[in-house]
C-alpha cells in the first residue's frame, strides 16, 4: 500500500506539470486549430534563462537566500518566454492561418529545431545542474514521502490552473478568448482584436510554460538543449487524452497520464517478471496516445472546435 500511495503521489506531481504544459497546446488550439510545437522548447529556454539568473546572481551576491534566487529565476524567465513566443506567433504563424493546415505544423517543427539549436549554441550542448534551491529533506505521507519541491510543484501548477479556469471563464478578456475560439470573424465583427487575443492567448500559455521549464529543472537538477522535447509531447499527449481545445481537459489529461506513467514504471518489472525496468515509462504516455486517437479520438471530455464559417 505504501508503494501505490508513493506511486500516486509521483504521478500527482509529474501530471500536475503535463497539465500546466497542456494548458499552453490546448489554448492555442482552441483558438486557431493549431498544434504549437514549439512550446516544449518554449519550456526549455524558461528553464535555461531561469538558470542563467540563477547561477549569476549567486556569483554576484553569494548568500543571497534560495527563495530570492527562484523567485528571481521565474522573473526573468516567465517575460522572456512570453516575448518569444508572442515573436514566434507574430513572425511565424500569423502569416500561415490561411494556409493548408500542413503549412504551420511544419512551420512549427522546423522552429522547434531551430530553438535547441540557438539553446545549444548559446548554453552548450553539455547538461547543466540545476541547484537545489529548496530544502532536501522529505516528509512523511502515510508511508509514502514527498520532497519540498514536490509539493512546490503542486500548489504552484494548482494556483496557476485556478487563476487561469478563473480568467478564461470571469474576466473580459475570458469572455474574448472565448469568443475568438467559438467564431472568429463573428467575433471581430463584434468589436474583438483577434489578432491581440490570439497573441496574448499565446504569451499565456508561454508564461504556464516558464512556470513548468523551472518546476521541471528544479525537480530533476537538470537542463539541457532538447530538455523541453518529451514533456512537450507527453503534454499534447495529456491534451489529446482530455480532450484537445477543452481546458479542464488539459488538466484531467494531464493528471490521469501522469498517474499511468508512474503506476506503470512502478509496477512493470512486476508485471513482466523483470523483463522491463522502470526506464520503459515512457511506453505507456505513447500507448495511451495510440489507444485515445483509436478509440476516442476527441478525447475523454470532448475536443472543442472552432466554428470557422
């Protein structure tokens, strides 16, 4: 019992950031029938400038306390990713939404190449240690025990999900957003700037993604060029599951694989008799994947689509 409660709370966490990861692919898609695939390395440069901030304000003032220095990390990350990504909508996207839907998809893997590549220019191609900034020492739960940066990880990915569900639904700028994602040209006839709400709409889901980069840099000590790659996918993986363009998808999406990814690295070398160890978790996101597109594909409730005439 005490392994599944340990499981369960790995898979709470790990789910928490694939949702804060969706949240960012289910909005754009919302909107404009588009999968970002760019925001993984979105992700990525908000944990790399965090670690930038990090490392150079402990070399400029040593002592300076762990909470300063996070607090400071996420500052300088969460603007400079939501300026890059309102650039790669401007500069990108904006001059394909008429185009065959192909156009943008490729569009977008071509830039997500070039974003690690420009990363592993700039920061090395070498992994980088991201510090502990928080204390190490695990707590008890009913037998299973969690980290302080774990449970960082749950109010901050909880927070961040509440004041969104609250601005998209009780705020003017919700109602827009909305709005553009019901009928666009209807919309504009009523007076919305689409063009801002789908450039803001994409600096949202930037800022969730710098929250994310940090949270998963600081909960693994680690980051690297292609870092934002798989959580990027296992995110639209999340998206798909919940339901592709729906927000409280994006969320269920995410816990529920975070939830099976961990159940099933904790318990495959049992079930196979040893034959696969806990570094095959990856199968089961991708098997979830395959088994959704096959026999729900718009996902468990429901793919919001755009009315377009």
């Amino acid at each position: 019992m005490d392994i599944l409660l340990q499981q369960l709370l790995n898979g709470l966490v790990l789910g928490s950031v694939y949702a804060l990861i969706a949240l960012g692919y289910t909005m754009v898609y919302g909107i404009l029938q588009l999968i970002n695939f760019t925001h993984g390395e979105v992700l990525m440069v908000g944990a790399m400038v965090s670690l930038s901030v990090v490392m150079a304000l402990s070399d400029a003032a040593p002592g300076t306390p762990s909470v300063v220095l996070l607090l400071a990390g996420l500052a300088a990350a969460i603007p400079t990713c939501m300026a890059l990504s309102a650039l790669i909508e401007r500069l990108a996207y904006r001059p394909l939404r008429n185009a065959p839907r192909l156009a943008p998809l490729i569009t977008a893997i071509g830039l997500s190449i070039v974003l690690q590549t420009l990363a592993m220019i700039i920061w090395s191609p070498n992994p980088r240690v991201f510090p502990d900034l928080l204390p190490t020492t695990s707590f008890a739960i009913g037998g299973a025990f969690l980290a302080p940066k774990q449970l960082l990880i749950l109010v901050v990915a909880a927070g961040l999900m509440t004041i969104l569900m609250l601005m998209v639904h009780r705020t003017r700028f919700g109602r827009s957003m909305r709005a553009v994602s019901e009928n666009p040209k209807m919309a504009m006839l009523m007076g919305v700037d689409a063009n801002r709400v789908i450039s803001i709409t994409f600096m949202v889901g930037a800022a969730l993604a710098a929250v994310a980069g940090v949270l998963v840099a600081m909960n693994y000590n680690l980051t690297h060029f292609t870092m934002g790659f798989l959580p990027g996918l296992k995110a639209f993986t999340a998206a798909v599951l919940g339901g592709i363009g729906n927000l409280p998808g994006a969320v269920l999406g995410g816990l529920l694989l975070g939830i099976i990814e961990s159940l099933g690295a904790g318990y495959i070398g049992d079930i196979t008799g040893g034959l696969l160890g806990s570094h095959y978790q990856d199968v089961f996101a991708f098997a979830v994947l395959i088994l959704v597109l096959v026999f729900r594909p718009t996902g468990l409730l429901g793919e919001r689509v755009a009315d377009r005439s």
